[in-house]
C-alpha cells in the first residue's frame, strides 16, 4: 500500500513539475520529497487509524468429523463426496447381521421373561392357596385339640388321646408356617417390580432397546445439511469407534457454520464498531470488491487463552497471534463466483470518521484487486 501511495505522489510531482515549469534542482527535489514522506506518514496515520485495513481474512467453516457408533465392516458407501445432503441422508453402512443377531437374542430372553413372570404368578397364586389351605387345617385342628382338651378335663379321655392332638396341632402349625413362608417368596419373585414392570423384564427391555440402536449405528448418516469431501471410505474397510480416528470429514452448510473473519491489528479498531460499512476483496476474484459490513468485533483474542493443565503456563509465547478478530457479514451476492471455503481476502472497514479518507481506502483496496489478475503458478 505504501508503494502505491509513493508512486501516486511521484506521478502528482511529476505533473506539478511539467505543468508548472518548476526547475528541478536539489531543492525543489528535496522539498517535494520531503512533504511527500510527511505527507504520506500523517495520510497513513490518518487512514489506517480511522479505517483499518487486513490482508489477514479468510472464509472459515464448521466441519463434523464423522465416527462410527460401532465397529464393524464397511458394506456400503452410498455418498458422492461434494455433493450436497440433506439431513439423514445416508453416508455408509456397516455389516448390520452380527447386531442384528444380538437383537433376535435380546428378543427371545424378553419373550422368555415375560413368560416367567407369567409363571411366577402361577407359583404366587398356588403358594397362597397352599398357605389357605394350611392355615385352614391349623384352625381344624386348632378346634380338635381344644374339643379334646374339654373332654380330657371332664376325664372322658385318656392322657394320650389330649397327646395325640397336641402333636397334631403343633404340625399343622409348622405346615401353615411353611405355607406362609412359600407364599411370601412367591410373592417376593412376583411382585419384584421397577417402575410398574418386572425387573428381569425391565432389565432385558434396556438391553433390548441397546441392541437396538447398536443396530441402528450400522446405518451413519448426515448430522446436518452439508456435505462430505474427500470421501477415501471403501467398502470392505473395517471401522472402529476410536475418537481420533474420523473416517469421513462432513462439511456443515448451516446459516451459522460459517464466517468472514478479518483480523486487525488492536490498535485499528479503536473506532470501529458493528455497523460500520466495509469492502472486501477475495483473492479468488481479481478485479472485483463486494459491499459488507461489520457483524460483530470478537471480545476475545487467540493468543491470551490458556488451559488447566499439569505445567505452568508460558506466557511469553501468547505473544503471537496477538490481533483481533471482527467478523464481516457479505451484502453482495457471491453465488456466481467460484469462491470455496477457506478463501483468502483483504478487508477494509470504512467508519463514520475522517469520511474524505475512505475514498482513499477504496482505490486502495481496488487497485489491490486489481493486483490479484498477476500471479505466477511456478512452470
């Protein structure tokens, strides 16, 4: 920027000079070089403090690493990469038979339960007529003994008629004892409950419901709209669900997934504020400057962040990285140029002040796009 300020003012001397006849000697050279660095210094000032300028910007975006669920073999992979998705759509799949067969087993040891428990009401409501049953001869033979122990008494029986019953009672009392004692466990297996169901029941259900979405990891699929890109997944590949192992990158295509981002250097950025207007200029499109203006100024900068971790923090290496972050919001329409994600471009923010200035800024920013038609790709 500076060497095309320096040769806009040469080519102005330049002018000055032959318009006016003005002899060119040491002095007249010395004066003209001299208001040109003073110039050029107070117009830099001026203008980089009021409206800033980065090559540093560039499109980012969100990307979703995508893992397997579950292990297993790779028997499809249906996805074009670049191809756009919608969410669900199908990425690949996974031999589904070995979770499947968990599932019929989960299935057939519900089934089982649940008849169990049929069964345990079966065993519940025989133990408690058994109790019935046995406390009903306890009170039989309850109303024996107490006949014979009348008759004992008014000595119409002999000693071991009153024995004889005594010992009649006394095992019919540990029969019902036995009864009661049955019925309860019975009862216990019956009515062992969580949440109105069986526990075995509701135990083989969880697993159930387990399997079953083991099984539906088999089947990846898009997380969001987007789509996947460079796609190196075959099948017959095997996968595992290691968290440092994505076996396809899915790009995310949402309306919050991605941002113009311009970093500035602290101190020009001291009047900018969301609103103000700007004017961005991708490399990708030579020639060209689109209308934007600013979202929002980042209140955070890379370089002071740190993490708990097992060792002091240095601090003198967050000195690099130390500019921060404004992003920009496109006005123009840029779906008729070919500009992917991550592109590269130069911002300038034009404030509400030194408003003669901004002119400046724009045929600088112009004449930097017009730079981006020169390239050389080495040959």
């Amino acid at each position: 920027m500076e060497l095309l300020l320096i040769l806009m003012y040469v080519a102005i001397c330049v002018v000055v000079f032959k318009l006016f006849r003005i002899p060119v000697n040491q002095w007249t050279l010395s004066t003209a070089a001299l208001g040109g660095i003073v110039g050029i210094f107070l117009l830099l000032l001026v203008m980089n403090y009021n409206h800033p300028f980065t090559t540093t910007a560039r499109i980012y975006f969100a990307v979703t690493p995508i893992l397997s669920g579950v292990k297993g073999r790779v028997v499809e992979v249906p996805v074009v990469p670049n191809t756009k998705l919608k969410e669900g759509d199908v990425l690949f799949r996974l031999d589904a038979e070995p979770y499947q067969y968990v599932v019929d087993q989960k299935k057939a040891l519900l089934a089982e339960a649940e008849q169990n428990v049929k069964q345990l009401k079966a065993s519940f409501d025989q133990a408690k007529a058994g109790a019935d049953r046995a406390q009903a001869q306890f009170e039989l033979a309850q109303q024996n003994y107490e006949r014979q122990a009348e008759l004992f008494r008014k000595q119409v029986i002999a000693q071991a008629a009153l024995d004889t019953s005594s010992r009649n009672l006394e095992t019919s009392r540990q029969s019902t004892i036995g009864a009661r004692a049955e019925e309860e466990r019975a009862s216990l297996a019956y009515s062992s409950e969580i949440g109105g169901v069986n526990t075995t029941v509701a135990r083989l259900q969880a697993e159930l419901r387990d399997a079953e979405f083991d099984l539906a990891q088999t089947t990846v699929r898009a997380p969001t709209d987007g789509f996947a890109t460079q796609v190196a997944l075959r099948p017959g590949m095997y996968v595992v669900p290691a968290p440092f192992r994505p076996v396809i990158v899915f790009v995310n295509q949402g309306p919050h997934d991605r941002l113009l981002a311009a970093a500035f250097q602290q101190n020009s950025l001291q009047r900018v504020h969301p609103g103000d207007m700007a004017e961005v200029a991708f490399e990708a499109v030579p020639g060209r400057v689109f209308k934007a203006k600013v979202s929002r100024i980042l209140d955070v900068i890379a370089a002071g962040q740190f993490q708990a971790t097992g060792v002091l923090q240095d601090f003198a290496s967050t000195t690099l990285n130390d500019r921060a972050v404004a992003d920009i919001e496109l006005l123009d329409d840029i779906s008729a140029y070919q500009i992917p994600l991550g592109a590269a471009a130069q911002v300038a923010i034009l404030t509400e002040h030194a408003e003669h200035l901004a002119l400046l800024r724009r045929i600088l920013l112009r004449m930097r796009s017009w730079e981006n038609y020169v390239f050389y790709e080495g040959h």
